[in-house]
C-alpha cells in the first residue's frame, strides 16, 4: 500500500531528537509558556524574516485572535476564497462578522484577485487570502487592493509552510510576512506539523503583537493582572520543543516535497488528467499535490483497488457547507469552486514518500481505462 500520507516514517528518521526535546522540558517540568515556546517563537520569526510570532493553540485560533487583534467584529466583512477549508471561515464567524467569499483562480487554487473589488463594501474591514495546497495567492495586486480601500490583510499560511513569492520590487517574501499578520497551523499533517494541534502568529507591527499575548493568554498583564479578556490559546511546552526540532529539517523536507511533484509532473502522461501548475515568481513547497479530474470517482476507486492512497481536498465548497446555508450563496453562485470541488484529487505527497512509489503512482494512473 502506498499510502496519501505516511507520518510514521519522518518519526522514525528523527526519532531521537524529538525524545531529546521532550526530556529538556521534562526536566524544566515547566509545560506552559516556557523556553520551548520562546525559543520556537524566535526561531521560526527568525525563519520566516519577520520580528514577532505567537504560539497558539491551533491554525484556527491563530485565525481567530488576528481578526479580533485587528479589530474586527460584529457587523464588519471580511473577505475571503469560497473554496478551501472551514477553518478559515470559522475564525471570522467567531468575530461576529460576514464571511464575504470570492470564487476561485483555477489556475493556482487560491482566491481570484481580480474579483476582489467587486466584493468591498463600507462595512468590509479585512480580506484573508488562503495560501491553498502550499502555493502562495497573488499577494502584489491583493496588497495594492487593500491599501486603496484601508484594509487589514490576514493570510492564512496553514498549508503554506516555507512558501515565497517574488514581490515587484524582486525581492523574495514568505508566506504571512506579507500582510498585517499571518497564521500558521502546526496540525500534524502539515509542512512543519507538530503531534496534536498547535498555531503560530507572526506580524512585523509592535502594537499587534502586544494585543496577540494578552488574546492569547486570558488578557493577562501580571500573575493575577488582566488588561482585556482574552482566551486560553497557548501553545504548550512539548509540541514547542518538537517543533523546533521539525524546524530545522522544514527547507530539506520542502525541497523533497518539490522533488516528488517534479516527478509526477514529468511521468504522468494523461492529458485527460490536470496537474498542478506553479505560478510565475512563486516557490510552490507542495503541502499537497492535487490533480483534476472529470473521473474523480472512477479514478480514485481504481487507485484503491491498485493499493494506491488518496484523498479529496476539498469536496464541498464553503457556500454548499450546511454550517453557512444563512450566507446569501446559492449553487451556481462560484462556479470555478463548485467545478473544482466534484475535480480535484490528492496523490500521495510527504516528504519520505519514495522515487519507486511514485513511479508506481504514476505508472497506474497512466494505465487508467476511462
């Protein structure tokens, strides 16, 4: 069996590290908001060229705690993709605020810019970019947009681990250094995936900052002192501690993410098959590796039956969701996400996934009888 993803295998390659990490805080027998914490904080705003970064409990608490540091609240809009996850929407609803979604670029899976304006209103307050399957959206014309018309900019970085794009002025820029702030999930499957739930702020603006420790501690000022009420959000000692072990293996493990999408793309020979396209000026680490097809069903059962893993991300678009049928959205409404919701299919991608079990893959895709 080949598996979608195998989490087992990067275990055991760094095993002995990780116990090690998990010792350190042991012996501290500190767990909460602690060195680990800390360090991992500094290290990853380090990583990413940003001067601040939070450590949170989830993605979606990371989410959350942006808009409310941003000021965003009952009444207000903010506008993001109508596919992707619903974590993403989530963390506006917890605002008290309108998703106001936007269809989709069927060309890199991220939200279409070019329908953005049409979508602000007097009452929208921020937009919030998705960097879907580990490429990051068209944040040059996105920024330029909010600018004109004030608004904040959360990026949701959660399955964009390491990602960049090459902004005008030729300078390279990663994922969530670009906007006010930006949110990174650690769910275990990700990029860099701790093992449980973890989330991680990051913002070059001090004020932010200031605001995103005390939302993610109870508001707290002193030992008993709270400035607001805030929430408990912390990202706990261990999972720091073995993050910053992933940390330093997170380039290597992108590079062989990018590997194994080139050889996909060079031995997969179906044309009846859409493979992933890398935009220009965009560094793509491949969170997932999702291909289209109008035999979606047909297909992935094959795989199956062949002992090949996949998966569907995602197969119901946000507005189609029971959870938002009060948004004003009906069928219809964002062709290119409900086309590429019935499509799109995950092949097996992680870092340990071997050059014979992608040859395999593709030599069963290639021998598919429609």
């Amino acid at each position: 069996m080949i598996p979608a993803m195998d989490l087992k295998r990067q275990y055991g390659q760094i095993k002995k590290e990780l116990a090690a990490a998990i010792s350190r805080v042991f012996k501290r027998s500190n767990y909460i908001l602690g060195e680990e914490v800390r360090s991992l904080e500094g290290e990853f705003a380090a990583y990413l060229g940003v001067k601040y970064a939070v450590g949170v409990n989830s993605g979606t608490d990371a989410l959350f705690l942006a808009l409310k540091a941003c000021g965003i609240g009952k009444n207000d809009e903010v506008i993001t993709c109508a596919f992707g996850y619903i974590a993403s929407v989530l963390g506006i609803s917890y605002c008290g605020a309108k998703p106001v979604l936007v269809d989709m670029n069927e060309q890199d899976f991220n939200i279409d810019v070019t329908k953005l304006e049409k979508a602000i209103t007097s009452r929208t307050k921020a937009i919030l970019p998705v960097h879907l399957y580990g490429q990051m959206c068209d944040m040059g014309p996105l920024m330029r947009l909010a600018r004109k018309y004030r608004l904040k900019v959360i990026e949701d970085c959660a399955q964009a681990h390491g990602a960049k794009q090459r902004m005008a002025n030729g300078k390279w820029r990663m994922a969530g250094t670009i906007g006010d702030v930006g949110c990174y999930s650690f769910y275990p499957t990700k990029n860099m995936g701790a093992y449980g739930d973890g989330g991680m702020l990051v913002t070059n603006n001090k004020s932010l900052y200031q605001q995103l420790l005390l939302l993610r501690d109870y508001g707290r000022k002193g030992r008993y002192e709270f400035a607001i009420r805030g929430y408990n959000s912390r990202l706990d000692e261990i999972q720091a501690a073995m993050l910053r072990v992933k940390l330093k293996y997170l380039e290597q493990w992108n590079k062989k993410r990018q590997q194994a999408a080139s050889l996909y793309q060079r031995k997969i020979k179906r044309t009846d098959l859409l493979l992933p396209l890398t935009s220009p000026g965009r560094n793509h680490v491949y969170h997932l590796f999702v291909v289209r097809t109008a035999q979606r069903k047909q297909l992935q059962e094959y795989l199956q039956r062949q002992g090949i893993g996949t998966a569907i991300h995602y197969p119901l678009p946000i507005h189609l969701q029971a959870a938002y049928r009060d948004l004003p959205y009906k069928k219809g409404r964002f062709p290119a996400a409900e086309q590429m919701s019935q499509e799109v299919l995950s092949l097996p991608m992680f870092p340990e996934l071997k050059k014979t079990e992608i040859l395999s893959v593709c030599q069963k895709l290639n021998n598919f009888k429609r």
